[in-house]
C-alpha cells in the first residue's frame, strides 16, 4: 500500500448550471473500489502520466454558482505543471466545461425529458478514468452479470495493482497498460477471466506499445474514433458506443442498443414489460433520432434518472436485471 501524503489543492468552475451529484456520482455504474462517494463528495484513484494520484472532489458551490475543490494526493511533491495537466485532464473527463444550453433549448419541452431536466439541472455524463481503463471496464462487463463484473475487477485490482491511502481512504489504483500486456494469459484464466483472458492483454498492448493515443485519438473526428476503438481486439459496437460519448463527448453517436439496454430502454421510454414485449432495437433508435445532435445525451438523462429512482425505492422489474 502506497500512503499519499503530499497535498494539493485546485478550484475549478465548471460552466453553469451544474448539479454536482447527478455528476460525479453514476448509480448506474458497478461499484468499484477505486472510489467513494457521498452526497457532495467523491474519493476516486487516479493514473495519470504514470503518477498513481489520490483526489478528493467536493461541491464548493451551488447550482447557478458552482465549484468544485479538487485535493490532489501524492507521494511526491508534483510540478506546477503537472498539476495543471491534472486539472485540464479533470475538466475534460467530469466534462466540467460542457456548455448545456443548446442542448437544453432543443429538448426542454420534451415532456419526457423536462421533469428530469428540472430535477438534475446541470448533469453531465462523465468518466472518470482514461480510454485504457475504459476499454478495461468494458471487458469485464461483457456477458456477465453485474455480481460478476465486480468480481472481475476486484480480482484484477488485487493481482496486478496496489491500494493507494489518501484522505482516510484506502482505494485501489488502475495499473499501467504494460502491466497486463506481459501478463500470464493462463494466470488470467485461473482467476476466472474466461475468455476474457485474451482480450485483457490483447486490448493493453496497443497502450503498452504507444500505438494508440489517446490525447492523439481526441482530435480525430467521429469515424476515425469509432474505427480506431473497433478495431481493438475484443471491442464490440456496444462497447463503441458507450466509449463514443462519455471518453470523446460525441452526444449524436448512438448505433448500438445491448440486449441489456434494450430490456431496461424497453420500460424507461416504451413503459412496456420486456418479458411481454420487447421493442426491436431499429425502433428504438428511430424514436431517439427526434434529439437530433443530442440523442446520446437525451438518453444518458433518461438512463440516469432511473438509477437514481432505484437508490431511494424497489423497481422490482430492474432489480431482475441488476442481479447484484
């Protein structure tokens, strides 16, 4: 375990509005012990230019005057420079400079979307690691139920990186890509990765090997995001799609609609049961083509605003499909 006892401190406005839970906590994403959250607050690990860093957010503001203090931990004291790489990387992946306006004035009068616009002003989607870790995620939530999923990713923490304490917390930290680019293929199959053993070390190696940038990969446009992650061995169109919008803020691209999502798309937007009727996919897509430039980030509000409902009630429906 690394201690981090060198400190930190940054303020960052983010663009208004902004709603700092809604934000910087997921309900929808599989626990991890990377990061804690409470109401106001988050503790997350963060890799960054091979530094293994500990940040603490926490809401200094207020709706229509935010900000957000951002105490940095590490083992070293960091450059001036260093820090500032840290804060421009923060704003981009809490898309803490998002400008919501136009999409507010294009959807606001969706009567779908108007309640949950007045309930969560000033969310973003976000993610909280880099494209690597991302890819890593995705992996491990591949044909898996969620119980699973967090076993994967527990296991891999616990065989290939180190907890980092900071702030009286002790978190688990992403390892390098190389890491897992030398690793045992047979060792990942004992600690029942499955088939997903391959892909783990064959989606590093790219990483490891710096044939794909990630800084580099954000300056492209669209198509050449989606084929560079396509092409990456063990990487689906759902996974794409995904990656598309919370890595590079593409909030027009949406293709791909999982069989998971379908079920959970099937209540939230078509209040149908799934188990009764499913809606085709092709459908589906068809009715969010109505958000135009903004479909991706029309539906993330959808999406996230059941997940919140699940926090504070039973939807017994959903709780069939979390199998947590």
């Amino acid at each position: 375990m690394a201690k981090l006892s060198f400190k930190t401190i940054l303020d960052i406005v983010p663009t208004k509005p902004f709603h700092f839970d809604s934000t910087f906590f997921k309900p929808g994403h599989f626990p991890s012990k990377d990061m804690r959250w409470q109401s106001g607050k988050r503790w997350q690990t963060m890799l960054w230019k091979g530094q293994k860093l500990g940040t603490v957010f926490e809401n200094a503001g207020k709706t229509g005057s935010p900000k957000v203090k951002v105490s940095v931990f590490s083992e070293k004291k960091l450059s001036p420079e260093f820090i500032d790489s840290v804060k421009n990387e923060v704003i981009w992946r809490y898309n803490l400079d998002l400008n919501l306006s136009g999409f507010y004035r294009s959807v606001t009068k969706d009567p779908l979307l108007k309640p949950i616009i007045e309930k969560f002003h000033g969310l973003r989607p976000m993610h909280h690691g880099s494209l690597y870790e991302y890819l890593i995620i995705a992996i491990v939530l591949q044909n898996a139920t969620v119980r699973r999923s967090v076993y994967m990713m527990q296991t891999l923490f616990e065989n290939y990186s180190r907890r980092l304490e900071f702030a009286g917390e002790k978190l688990w930290c992403f390892w390098e890509p190389k890491v897992l680019a030398q690793a045992s293929e047979q060792k990942l199959r004992q600690l029942k990765m499955g088939y997903r053993a391959k892909f783990l070390i064959k989606v590093s190696e790219p990483f490891a090997a710096g044939t794909l940038d990630e800084m580099k990969l954000r300056k492209e446009g669209a198509a050449e995001q989606a084929e560079a992650l396509i092409s990456l061995y063990g990487i689906g169109p759902a996974s794409v799609d995904y990656i598309m919008s919370d890595a590079f803020h593409r909030w027009d691209f949406l293709n791909h609609i999982s069989p998971w999502e379908q079920k959970i798309y099937n209540h939230i937007f078509f209040n149908q049961n799934w188990e009764k009727k499913l809606v085709p996919v092709d459908r589906m897509l068809k009715r969010f083509d109505k958000w135009g430039e903004w479909k991706n980030l029309a539906v993330h509000y959808v999406w996230e605003d059941i997940w919140w409902k699940r926090r504070n009630q039973h939807i017994p429906w959903l709780e069939k499909l979390v199998r947590l």
